[in-house]
C-alpha cells in the first residue's frame, strides 16, 4: 500500500487526465453537452425558468429527429439564484467540469457580462437569450445573442410613446444597479428627447427594492404624461402597484424586463394600462409561432409560453443549426458557423447575425388591458 | 407643499415598521444585553404566517385582517421563545461574543430554511385588510398607510403599558437593571426572558404583516434589509430603550423617504448606515440612550 498523499496525487493525477483521454478517443455517439446557467430561484427566476423550458423543448424535439450530427443532445443547467457573482461560477464549472460544447444564457444583462470573458477565455460559444444590453456580445468573438438590443428597443419604446401615446413628457424610473436598465434609459432619453418629448424627471431604484412612494411621489409633482419603468418584472409590478396606490393613473411603460406571467400576478388590476415591448407575440399568425405555442402548450398543461421561452427555444436551435453547418462541435467552427447566420426561421423571427453578432430581427409592443396581453404592434428594425 | 406633506406621510409609515422591528431588538438588549440578529427573520416569519392564514379568511375584511395579524404575531412569539429556549438559553453565562455568533448562525438557519420550505421566488401578498384610497387636500393617504401607523401607535402603548404598569414588566425591568439581584429578590429570570422574547417577536410579526401589506411582494430573504435599517434605528434611538427605538425608527423612514426622493435616491442605504456611523461618533448610546461606565 502506498502512502496516503501518494496515493491522493495518483488519483487526483488521473481524474486530471480523464478528460484528455476523453477527448483522444471521442466516441462518436458521445452526447453533445450544452450547458445553461440562469436564475432559477429569486426574484428573477421567471427568466431562467421560462427559458429552461424553452431550451428544454428544443432539445426534446432535435433527440427525437436524431440528435444533432448523429449524436445525441444533453442539456445541463447551473442555478445562478439571482445573485451577482454566481453567474462566473455557473459558466466555470460548466465549461471545466461538464465540457460542455457551447453555453446558453444568460437572461438578465449583469449575468451574461460576468460570463461572457470567461467563455471568450475558454473559446466556448455562447448565446445570450434575453440579454440586450449591447456591451454584452462586445464582450468578444464568441459571444452572440438571440434577442434584440436596447438602442433598438429604446427607439421603438420613445417612438410608441411619443407617437401612438402621444407623450410630451416623460418620467423614468431607473434600477441603477441593473445594466440592462441604465442602458435601456439612457437610450430612451436621448431617442425621446431627438423627437421633440421633454424628460421631466429621472428617478434610480436599487435591485431588490420594495418602497418606490418616495421617487413616485416626487415624479407626481412634475405631472409627467407617462412614466418608463425600464427595469424588471418584480419591481415594475410594485411600482404599478404604488403609482397607483398615489393616484398616478397613466400609461406606465416599459421594456423586455417586464415580460413574466409575474408581473401580472404581483401587480393584479394596478398593471392596466401599462405597455411594453418584447421579442415575441403569442397572438402572432406566423406558422413557427403557432407550432412552437402547440409543442409548447402540449408539454406544459396548455400554458402558453411567454416570450423569454421563445428566446430559449431560438437559442438552442440556432445552436444547432451552426453545429450542423460546422460539421463538428470544436469551439472555433461553431462560432465561425454561428456568426455567418443568415435568414434563420425562428419563432421570434427571422434571425441574421449581423458584424457585431447581434440578430436583427423585429419588435412586438404589447398592452396589458383586464389582467391580459395583448398585441399591439409590430415594429421592424 | 403637498409633495411635502405626501413624502412626510410615506415616511412615517415606513418609520412605523421599522419602529415595530427596532423595538425587538431594543427588548431584546436591554434584559440580555445582546443583539438578536435572528430578529429579522422572525419578521420574515410573521410575513409567510400571514400569507397562508390571508388565504383562509375572506379578503379585504378588518376582522379577517386582524386576525391573521393575531395569529401571526402568537405564532412567531412562540417561535421567539422557542429560539431562545433552544439557541440562547444554555449560552446565558457565556462570552457576548458566542452569544452573537449564535444569533447570526440562527438568522441563516431560517432564512435558508425558509428558501426549502417556502422556495426562493417572491410571491404575492394578499390585501387582507380593506383597500381604499382618500384625498386629503393635495395628498393621497391609503387605507393600509393608516393601518400601519394605527396599528405601530396601538402595539407601542400596549408594549408602554406592559412594560410599565404590569408584574411581569416591572420584572423585566428588574433583570435588565440587575439580573443577580433580580433572582435575589425572587424574580424568575427565565420565564422574564423568555416573555421578552416573545414580546419582541409578536411586534416582528405585526412588522413583517405591515411591510407586506405595504410592499407585497414576500420572500425568505425580505428581512435582511429592513432588520438591519430597524437595528440602525434601534442604534440611533439608544439602544435598550424603548420610546428611543420608536423614535429611532420614525427619523430612520422618514430620512429614507425623503432621500430616494430626491436626486441622490442611489445614496439610500448609504445614508442610512453613515447616520449610524455619525451617532456611534458622537453619542455613543444614542439620542435617547444613558451612557454607563462599564464598571469592572
């Protein structure tokens, strides 16, 4: 018998050697792992969990065509519990432990700017689902997203609002610890003011804040025409909630952030009245629409997915479609194969990946009226 | 001017909960002379208490909101005298510092505790007492604004009461003035403590309620940061003294309020933990705190 530290080297020794001899001998049916990592628990768990379900279904759906190259699909997801710093570890552990192929995610932007270096670090390809920031895919080469970003939502949010609510003046409320909300204000006030609107007042939130009464009560005194909540579900549904309580009865609007079965239920009848843009509309005619809502509905006791699940969904098929194209899930050719995607039928629209390796793709203005969504526009970048 | 009074207003709500809150800790200190840092999560307690019992009783009722208030705050007094039984108890006559520890190691325990039973998402509050908004002049005064402040005034006159004109209040004055000579005098410093921290935690419960009627939107996590804006209260009012937490907590809200009001809203909690750090500088045993000589 050896000693006990000699011992504990040798098998550390091997468990460092496993995957190389892994990698030598690839198994031609080995599966191809695909890690995510995303809030499953926390205030922004509806995200992870939608998108989840998303991925989920279109791993379901390329297994049972085959797999992807012949082999089949597996699908890993790391909780990131809504914390900051956790989305790091997340991505490390997926990449070093798990080997996966590629990484979808992250949802909310301050995620996906923390992994983001270290999958461009590890030349790992990852997707992006709900993040549209634009500093996230200019991270690196090898990260791209699925979604539209903020100078594009901001401009079809200040066009609607000036135009279609015939907005003069505005009032933002801003999350400033949230990147994707900074970034979508910012952009907001610079397209709101360029078309002849006025912001009366510019009001900051942090992250996981519950009393809004003090920052509603000084945007009351200006008498703006609307207010921009531009950051998520959980605060926005407080905010309608408190707005109201303080006899604001007007249009609040705000962006993607707000997309969440949640923000009705937190917010109940205060959330009326309120619009906001988003990647995708459950009322659209479009044939990918309908068959991705019937798969959808069929697996989840006909819920109707919202529109982050649409993202997840799109995420993993264009995912597949680059492996496909590239022959092979060595890092470099994926990421060559995904940045040269054109015309790619997803259920959030027709995807092309454009220099900055960003989609192009339209957005869906919906009205929340009686505690439902509805559609009320398409706008086309 | 009505901007003014309507801030003035929202302060003083949110200065009632943490008043409410301010007071456990304060009790708490004052027979034991130590910080009950699991105090914050009672108050989370309290708030899930009233979420399962709010789905028993018709919403929107006054009898059905204050019996989940009651129900809540005799549930988390047991669980208070149930923490300090097992917890706090066999500690008595070890170093403060062990003491602290424990109160740390107990708040993770239920807040993590509470993430497996109750799951980490926020869930929605029900209004469990009538809603009803009135115009008074230019302010808007809400229904659950006044159930906060009424109910806070209500629970401190009572506290007041029993502090000062009952037995077991002048006992627990006894112990916190001399716990040996207490036990001297034939006072049973268990059963003192142990209602100390039932008392305290029954007002954590009615906080956790107020806050959640207010801000619904409830979660294992939701006491963090109101526990530590009630102990900067308690800090600021001298901690171990009760009208000094109240008082604590009214300045504490209303100061918030009327910063995230202004155009240094990011600076919120910074302003808040600076006061505490201000006080600690130049009135070491706060506003209305004695100083005493440790003696040795």
């Amino acid at each position: 018998m050896l000693p006990a530290p000699i011992r504990r080297l040798l098998a550390r020794g091997a468990w460092l050697l496993f995957p190389l001899t892994c990698g030598l001998a690839a198994d031609p049916v080995a599966p191809i792992r695909v890690g995510q990592f995303a809030s499953l628990t926390g205030k922004e768990a509806s995200f992870g969990v939608a998108a989840r379900e998303g991925i989920d279904l279109a791993v379901g759906e390329l297994n049972a065509r085959g797999g992807v190259l012949g082999r089949p699909v597996e699908f890993l997801v790391e909780d990131i519990r809504s914390q900051s710093g956790e989305s790091a570890t997340a991505v490390k552990k997926l990449i070093a432990r798990d080997r996966v192929v590629a990484i979808l995610g992250g949802n909310a932007s301050t995620n996906s700017l923390e992994a983001a270096p270290i999958c461009q670090a590890a030349h790992v390809p990852m997707i992006a689902i709900s993040s549209t920031n634009p500093k996230v895919t200019a991270m690196g080469t090898y990260i791209f997203r699925t979604c539209f970003i903020d100078p594009f939502q901001g401009a079809v949010l200040a066009k609607f609002a000036r135009e279609s609510l015939h907005v003069q003046r505005l009032a933002l409320l801003t999350s400033a610890s949230a990147s994707y909300s900074v970034g979508l204000s910012r952009v907001l006030r610079e397209r709101f003011t360029a078309a002849g609107g006025e912001i009366v007042a510019e009001q900051k939130y942090a992250e996981g804040d519950k009393d809004f009464r003090a920052q509603l009560t000084a945007i009351k005194a200006l008498h703006p025409d609307a207010i921009a909540a531009t950051g998520y579900y959980t605060e926005a549904a407080l905010i309608c909630l408190q707005a109201r309580a303080l006899g604001l009865d007007l249009p609040i609007i705000g962006g993607d952030g707000w997309e969440a079965p949640q923000l009705l239920e937190l917010g109940g009848r205060a959330v009326d009245g309120t619009y906001y843009s988003t990647h995708y509309s459950a009322e659209s005619p479009a044939p990918e629409v309908r068959a991705f809502i019937r798969k959808f509905s069929a697996r989840h006791d006909g819920r109707v997915p919202d529109a982050v699940a649409a993202l997840g969904y799109d995420a993993m098929m264009l995912l597949a479609d680059a492996i496909r194209r590239a022959g092979t899930t060595e890092g470099p050719a994926v990421r060559a194969a995904l940045a040269a995607t054109r015309d790619f039928p997803g259920v959030t629209g027709l995807t092309t990946i454009d220099a900055q390796r960003n989609p192009s793709k339209p957005a869906i203005i919906v009205k929340v009226e009686g505690g439902r969504v509805q559609f009320v526009a398409a706008v086309r970048p | 001017m009505s901007e003014f009074l309507q801030q003035l207003l929202n302060g003083l709500s949110l200065g009632a909960i943490y008043a409410l809150i301010a007071l456990g800790y304060t009790m708490v200190y004052g027979v034991l002379r130590f910080i009950n840092f699991a105090h914050s999560d009672v108050f989370m307690v309290g708030a899930f208490i009233g979420y399962y019992m709010g789905k028993l009783v018709p919403e929107g009722t006054l009898w059905g909101g204050l019996a989940v208030l009651g129900v809540a705050m005799l549930g988390c007094a047991l669980l208070g005298m149930t923490i300090e039984r097992l917890a706090y108890r066999r500690l008595r006559s070890a170093p403060t510092l062990n003491v602290l520890i424990t109160a740390i190691g107990v708040s993770l325990l239920l807040e993590y505790t509470g993430q497996v039973f109750f799951g980490a998402a926020p869930r929605n509050f029900p209004s469990i007492f009538p809603v009803r908004n009135f115009q008074l002049g230019g302010i808007i005064v809400g229904s659950n604004q006044l159930i906060v402040i009424a109910v806070s005034v209500v629970l401190m006159v009572v506290l007041q009461l029993i502090v000062y004109r009952t037995r077991i209040g002048t006992a627990m004055r006894a112990v916190s003035l001399n716990p040996k000579a207490a036990v001297l005098m034939g006072v049973n410093n268990d059963v003192v403590i142990s209602f100390t921290f039932g008392l305290g935690s029954a007002l954590a419960a009615a906080g956790g309620i107020l806050y959640a009627l207010n801000y619904p939107s409830i979660d294992p996590l939701m006491g963090v940061m109101p526990g530590l804006k009630a102990f900067v209260a308690a800090i600021l009012g001298g901690i171990g003294n009760i009208p000094g937490a109240a008082l604590g907590g009214l300045i504490l809200g209303t100061v918030e309020t009327f910063v995230s009001g202004s155009q240094w809203s990011t600076y919120k909690d910074a302003i808040a933990f600076a006061i505490l750090i201000i006080i600690l500088l130049f009135r070491p045993a706060g506003l209305l705190g004695r100083f005493t000589v440790e003696k040795v």
